[in-house]
C-alpha cells in the first residue's frame, strides 16, 4: 500500500471556470459582446452551433453556485472577470452593475470561507475592442491595463490573488493563426502579434494591479505549457523538438522569466512577419 497523497504546507487547491463559459446573461445589466458571443453565432465554428447565451446562468444563479462550492469543500475559487460587463466597449467607461457582480461573487466566496481568485481575461475580448483591431493592435494592451486598474481598485480589499491572463497561447495562437478560437483569423503572423501584445498587456496589467489592488496583490499568469519529447535520439528530430518548444512553451516562458524572446524563433519569426510588431 503506498503513503497517502498531500499537499505541501501552503499549497492552494481549488477549481476554476471562465466567464463566458458558464455566466449567460449576455445582454444584461450593460453587458455588450465580446469576440466569443460573435464566434459562437457564426454558423460552423462550434459543434452543434452551440453558445454561451445561457449557459450554466451562473449569473442568476450565484449564491446556489456559491453553496454548491462549499458543500464540495472547496477551498479556492478561480473565476474569470467578463472585460465586455465591466468595460462595454473595453474603454474607459466603467459599468457598475457589471463589477457589482463580481463584488457579490467575492463576497460570497469569503462569507463561505473560500478563497477568490480573479482571472482578467479568459478570452472574452470585448466586441469592441476586436473591431478596432483586437490583439493585432498595441493599444489593447493599454485598455488592459485601465481593465486591470479598474477591477484591481474595485475588488482589491477583497482579492488577494490574481491571474492577468488565462492561456495565452490559446488567445494569440489558436484565436489569430489557426482560426479555431475566437476571433477566428487564420493567419500565422497574425499569432505572432498578439502573443506579443498579449504579454505586453500583462506586464501593463501586473503593474497596474499592484497599484490599484490591496497592499500587496499576488499576480501571476496561467500558462498551457506541453512537454515536448523527441520522436528518437536523432538530429533532426532533437531539432525539430527543440523548435516546437521554442513555439509553443519558451515563446512565452523566455520573455516572463529571462526578459527576451528565444532567439532562433524570434529571427524565424522576424524573417516571416518583420520586425515592427515588436
């Protein structure tokens, strides 16, 4: 019989969901598209045309949500801040009703005794923003920043801990290259452009954060990182493996940890697209 399994002393465990995957509520209480409501109604981009309309209507359901919670023992909650509810066309304009909501979520979560964890962005860009030029814009990165200090002012005597982005990769890679996300381009440069405007917008956000949210905020990012292992002991694919790291972990990894990009893709990539988005 082995030993039983725990957790390390001052290790937090807990689940997570994401904004646009179990609110609904889509057009209530000031609440304007984001790039997810748009994707999911164009015919062919999910199975069965699915979308998050309704949902799990976690929005009308938040105190049963809550308890549900607290019945499993639960001790931490990751949820994710809707940016169109809060910042409807992702601009200055703050709607309340939208960060109460949030407010009533975390205070919920503390009288239950479960601790909150607020995502910024679970890829629900709002509308908005997209249309002026989504993630292939630098300036996103400066709206994220004011989202970032918004919610950080507003929540921040009750959130101790924060994740500026959620999956990266997925948002820039997947959203703008391959087209499989919202918004649905498919355009390889264009991936490379916003995972660079997406890291921007988290250090901005991290930075912004640490100002607006509590004494001493704890900001990280959630990163989808993948093993990557040779097909064999050969060259060529130890190479080919050492590439498919670089595009898919150290693409972010290098920047967040070492402050640069790894060389060999950042000249692949400057080769392909040039060097003006950096």
């Amino acid at each position: 019989m082995t030993d039983k399994l725990v957790f390390p002393d001052g290790f937090l465990w807990g689940v997570a969901t994401a904004s646009y995957q179990i609110e609904g509520a889509v057009d209530e209480d000031g609440r304007t598209p984001s790039i997810w409501d748009t994707f999911s109604h164009r015919p062919g981009t999910t199975l069965h045309g699915d979308n998050g309309d309704v949902a799990c209507d976690h929005y009308h359901r938040l105190e049963q949500d809550v308890d549900l919670l607290a019945d499993l023992g639960i001790p931490s909650y990751r949820f994710s801040i809707a940016w169109p509810r809060v910042q409807p066309d992702g601009k200055a304009a703050v709607n309340q009703a939208g960060l109460d909501s949030y407010r009533r979520l975390v205070d919920a979560l503390r009288a239950k005794g479960i601790e909150p964890v607020a995502t910024l962005y679970h890829w629900d860009l709002p509308q908005a923003l997209e249309d002026a030029g989504g993630w292939l814009n630098r300036d996103t990165a400066s709206r994220f920043e004011d989202f970032a200090r918004v919610t950080g002012a507003a929540l921040g005597d009750r959130v101790d801990r924060w994740i500026t982005l959620n999956e990266p990769w997925c948002a820039s890679f997947v959203g703008y290259s391959t087209g499989v996300h919202a918004p649905g381009h498919k355009e390889i440069g264009a991936g490379v452009i916003a995972a660079h405007h997406l890291l921007l917008a988290h250090g901005m956000a991290t930075r912004a954060l640490a100002d607006s949210a509590g004494a001493a905020p704890q900001v990280g990012i959630a990163l989808n990182l993948s093993p990557i292992t040779p097909a064999s002991d050969s060259t060529e694919d130890s190479a080919a493996a050492q590439r498919v790291d670089q595009q898919r972990n150290r693409w972010f990894l290098d920047p967040l940890l070492r402050g640069s990009y790894p060389e060999w893709l950042l000249d692949e990539y400057v080769r392909l697209i040039g060097d003006s988005f950096l």
